[in-house]
C-alpha cells in the first residue's frame, strides 16, 4: 500500500470532525473525497500529506514514496512565468542534484508533456486562465517529484476550471499523458461529473455516518446507489429500535418484580438500546438535513419578452470574442454559457443584463427594465469587513421574505449559519459560508432574471442540489455560467457555446451538443496553432540554411545542431526513465539491479550533459 491511515481522528475545539477513519490507497486508486463544508476534508487530505497531524491515530507512508500535494489555491509570485515556476520546483528534487540547467530541462520537458506551447512557458503567470495556473500548479509538484510521483493529492482541483482544462484533469488523472503518469490521487471535490468520471472509490464525510465516514468502492453512481441502500437499512434499524424501546418501557412501566439478576439485566439492556438508538437517530437526522435551504423570490412580472438581442457582437484589444449573436430571453428561459476561460462568458453576461454595450447589433429590454439578481463569481459584492449578521440581513434584526418576516436567527440557519458566527466578519468566512451568505442575500430580492456566474464553486453537493431545485422551480428567467456539467445537464434549456476560432456562437439544446461545439473548436484551434508552428519551423529552417552559408559549420554540422534539441528531449525522456528505475523499491530491495541501474542513470546524465556542451561548441562555431 502507497499510504495507509488508521483511526484517524480530528476535533477543531470542541467540534469533532471526524473519528475512528482508516483506509489505504494503492497504485492505481483514484480516491474521491466529499462531505458538507466543513466536514474536514482537507484537513483529512492535509493530513496524508503531512501537512496537518490528526488528534489520534496515524498514517504510514511506503517507504521511498514520492507524495505531492497540489493545494486549492494556485498561487504564484507575482513575475514568475511557467517556466521559471517548474525550474524552481525541480531544483526541490533530489533527481537534478541541484544543478539548475537539468533543473530547468527537467521543468521544460515536464510543462511540454501536460501541454504547454513553448510561447506560453516565458509568459508571465499573472496572465494565465485559472485553467493553466491549475495545470502549472500540477506541472510544479510533479517537478519536485522529478516527474514521477507515486501518490497526488489535490484539493478541489476543479475550481475554476473551464470544461477544456476539466476534461484534460480528468484524462490525465485516469490515463497519463504524453509518458507521464499520474499514479494514484486522492481528491477533494464537489464535481459529480469529475467524480463519475474519475474516482475508483469515494469517501463522504458525514455526521450520517458511524465514525464520520462511509466508504464505497465504484465511481460516484456506484456511491449514491450504495448510499442509498445504507441510509435506508440505518432508517429501518432506528424503527426497529424504537419499537424495541417503546416494549421496554411498557415492560418498565409495569414495575418488574424484584430486583434478581434477570430483571437488572433487562433494565442495563434497555439503557443500552437507548443509546444506540438515540445515536442512530441523531446520524440519520444529520442524513436528512441536506444543505441550505435555497428559495428565489419571482417579480411576477407576465412580460413575454425580457431581452432582445440582434446581431451584437464585442471584443476587445483588437481581439473579438463574439459576433453576430442573435438571442430572446423571455421568463422560464434556461441558458447555459459554456467556453473556454476568457472566451467572454461573463462579458455576454454584462451585455445581457445591461452593464456593458456591444460593439455593434442591438439589444432591446423590457419596459420597464428587467429586475435582474448576480451572484458573481469572484463574491465580492459584500465588503470583507461586514459582519455575517449585516451581510444577510441588511435591515437590522428581521428580514421580509416572501411576504413572511423571519428573524435573524432563523435566517441565518437557514443557511447553515450557527448563531456565533453571525459576528464574524465576511473574511473569515470559508469559501462556501461566503457564497451561501451571498445566495441568501440574492433570495432577499424579487427578480426576473437570475444571474449565477460559477455558482458551483465553494459549494458542496448538499447544497449544489437544493440551489438546483430552486432553479427549477424559479418562474423568471436563468443565466447560468458554469462549468458543472451535472448542473448544465439538469437546468439548461439550451446552451450557448463561445470560444469558435471564428467567433461565431452556437446555441443548442442539450450538453451533448455543446460538448461536441467545444471539441470542435478545438481541434480547429488545434489545427490552426499547428499550422503556424510548421510555418515559423519552415521559416527558422530556410534562415538557418541562410545563415549556414554565411559560417564555418559544415552540412554534416549544421545537420546536427538542427537535430539538436530532439537528440535532448530523447536523451532526458531516457534520464526520467532511468530515475524511475532507480526510485523503483523493487529495484532498490535488490542490490545487483540497483549497481545497474544507478549506472543507467550515470550514463543518461552523462550523454546529457555531452549534449549540451556539443550543442554550445556548434552555436558557437556558427557564430
């Protein structure tokens, strides 16, 4: 086994998280944690990391195991570029000795093989879509792992990924790429999808559960399904216990004669039911409680038409993200924008609800304009420093919701909001209490249109599938940006999909028919990106011919320094192999393979190494 945890236990003051939890993960297990927020599953991933130690209870790692965490935060130093990033990271591996050019070679091949384009590697990080700065982040860690860990763990690796980088995570997750493997993982997420997917087993963290968690192999159908069957046998234990106990008292009521071994027997037997049973209940209370509970306010507004767009089109810097939309929003409407990061999903969305002007075309709303709710995807409509109780309820101790007055308290548990956080500030919030404080804003405000830009994320799943429900049950009209293809598939009437080489917008009726849009566009963008590198190569080729007639290199030379950065990549592609070998426990348990293959890897560095200073001799030369 990669790593085994036993009886894993974690309290954050006196609230328990979790009891009693053991599992081991193997080569090849995808593990897939979920839970509420604040179930403790990044606490549990940080402790297989080592990051974080449990209350009782202890992992053990395999011996010689190469483990990377990669955190939900891709955060990069301002002026750092990819390049540099995964140098940086490599010089960490104990594979490059501290030498910064195999270092860098080992960071360039490593960004080459998940996918980066030479132009992107020297681009400043700041610039890169959260979909690359996720790959970058990974990119990185298998760099300190000198390109061949045996156990990734990832938090909430999802999150604010577009549907490309999404689909690219879970291939390389499930198969490797380009001779890179990703070995086992464990992941947090909130992503059915990616779950269904991805995971060979899932873990949930819940107070439903004895010890906090149950465990079920299968992908995430195989998990509900199993749930299911779970919950419904704990659901009928309870009645039966409860029956159990009600015999008990009645038998107590009679007042049992004396007071022999028998009787005493059957009172401690009866305290014991009690117990349990209060227990069980207490556990299948918890599987029924669900997330918030998520409930728009409708205007009631009969207009037959909110918004009218022909022909409009926007871009910016020289660049054009759409062209020539033509789209009717009227109430009941369900549509879905699907594109890559920075295709321009929430650019349509500002034209649609009237904050930003298109270039050209028109765009027509309904007199009087159409009331229109946000919940953007950043959360930054509320100031940090409010506090939770102003936040929520803006109007001091009660708030008017559909007509019925509630009181602060009751509001905010609505929310799954406890009565002391209602004097914390909206910064110390988690990521979920701010998007939950943020909906439960959005719910106080009668609208015809809702806007939800990436609601998913920070969301758990209890939660994602009560803010579906009020979506489906909302009478005026939805724009939904998101990357959840769960929630697409179950809420959109149809899909807008941006991002075409071209510009153009295709809008369809299912997510089948958007994903094969995507697929499309890039394999065009694919195409087109090919076609230029063959260009600049013939180009480069014809001036190094040029330039070749201009110097000392022979035919035979100038062949071999054009061959020069393949014989590289070749001679590395064979070092990573050959430290492979090495960190290989089989290998290392048997003294003769390891002399081998120590001595493999000698002369892989070395053939690099002759590479190199032959690759300057023949720059030189040329001049």
């Amino acid at each position: 086994m990669l790593i085994t945890a036993k009886e894993l236990s974690k309290s954050h003051g006196l609230r328990e998280l979790f009891a009693g939890v053991s599992f081991s993960v193997a080569d090849g297990d995808r593990v897939g944690f979920i839970g509420p927020n604040g179930a403790g599953k990044t606490t549990l991933l940080r402790m297989l990391a080592g990051i974080e130690e449990p209350d009782h209870g202890l992992v053990r790692t395999q011996r010689n195991a190469v483990i990377v965490f990669v955190s939900q935060r891709d955060d990069f130093p301002a002026g750092l570029t990819p390049r540099t990033a995964a140098t940086a990271a490599a010089l960490k591996s104990a594979s490059v000795h501290g030498d910064a050019l195999e270092a860098e070679v080992l960071g360039s091949v490593i960004l080459g093989k998940l996918g980066f384009p030479d132009s992107r590697m020297d681009e400043p990080v700041e610039l890169l879509s959260g979909g690359w700065k996720k790959r970058l982040s990974i990119a990185c860690g298998l760099c300190e792992a000198g390109g061949t860990p045996d156990l990734l763990l990832l938090d909430e690796p999802t999150n604010h990924l577009d549907v490309e980088g999404i689909r690219w995570l879970e291939q390389f997750l499930s198969r490797g790429t380009n001779d890179i493997r990703a070995g086992a993982c464990v992941f947090v997420t909130h992503d059915r999808a990616f779950l269904e997917r991805v995971a060979t087993r899932v873990l949930e963290l819940s107070r439903a559960y004895p010890q906090g968690t149950l465990m079920i192999e299968g992908n995430y159908s195989e998990f509900l399904r199993r749930r299911d069957e779970f919950l419904e046998a704990q659901g009928r234990a309870e009645a039966t216990l409860a029956n159990e106990v009600r015999m008990d008292d009645v038998w107590l009521s009679r007042g049992p004669q004396g007071r022999g071994t028998k009787a005493k027997s059957r009172i401690d037997e009866s305290a014991d039911r009690r117990d349990v049973l209060s227990a069980i209940a207490a556990r299948n209370e918890a599987a029924g409680a669900g997330g918030a509970r998520v409930d728009f306010t409708a205007s009631g507004r009969r207009t037959r038409r909110l918004v009218v767009a022909t022909g409009i089109s926007k871009g910016f810097d020289g660049r054009t993200l759409f062209r020539d939309l033509d789209l009717e929003i009227a109430p009941g409407d369900r549509l879905g924008l699907m594109g890559p990061n920075g295709s321009g999903k929430t650019t349509l969305l500002g034209i649609l609800c009237g904050d930003m002007k298109p270039d050209t075309g028109d765009i027509r709303f309904a007199d009087p304009m159409p009331r229109v709710v946000i919940l953007r995807q950043q959360r930054t409509d509320i100031p940090e420093n409010t506090l939770l109780r102003d936040a929520i309820c803006p109007l001091g101790e009660v708030v008017d919701f559909q007509g019925r007055s509630m009181h602060i308290t009751a509001w905010s548990r609505r929310f799954l909001f406890k009565d002391a956080q209602l004097l914390q500030t909206v910064k110390n919030l988690s990521g979920g209490e701010r998007a939950r404080a943020h909906i439960a804003r959005m719910m106080l405000e009668p609208a015809d249109i809702l806007v939800l830009d990436e609601p998913t994320n920070d969301l758990d799943i209890p939660t994602l599938e009560v803010l579906e429900e009020s979506i489906e049950s909302f009478p005026g009209a939805v724009l939904l940006v998101t990357h959840d293809r769960t929630m697409l598939k179950r809420l959109a009437k149809s899909i807008a999909v941006i991002g075409a080489p071209d510009a153009s917008v295709s809008v369809v009726a299912s997510l089948d028919q958007a994903m094969a849009c995507l697929e499309r566009a890039e394999k065009e963008v694919a195409e087109r990106d090919r076609t230029t590198r063959m260009e600049g190569n013939r180009a480069a080729k014809a001036a190094g011919v040029a330039t070749s007639k201009r110097t000392r290199l022979s035919f035979k030379e100038q062949r071999e320094l054009d061959a020069m950065e393949t014989a590289v990549e070749t001679a590395e592609k064979e070092r990573l192999v050959a430290e492979a070998r090495v960190a290989d426990p089989a290998v290392a348990a048997d003294h003769v393979k390891m002399a081998a293959a120590c001595k493999l890897l000698d002369e892989a560095q070395e053939k690099i190494h002759t590479l190199y200073v032959r690759w300057q001799e023949l720059e030189t030369k040329r001049g």
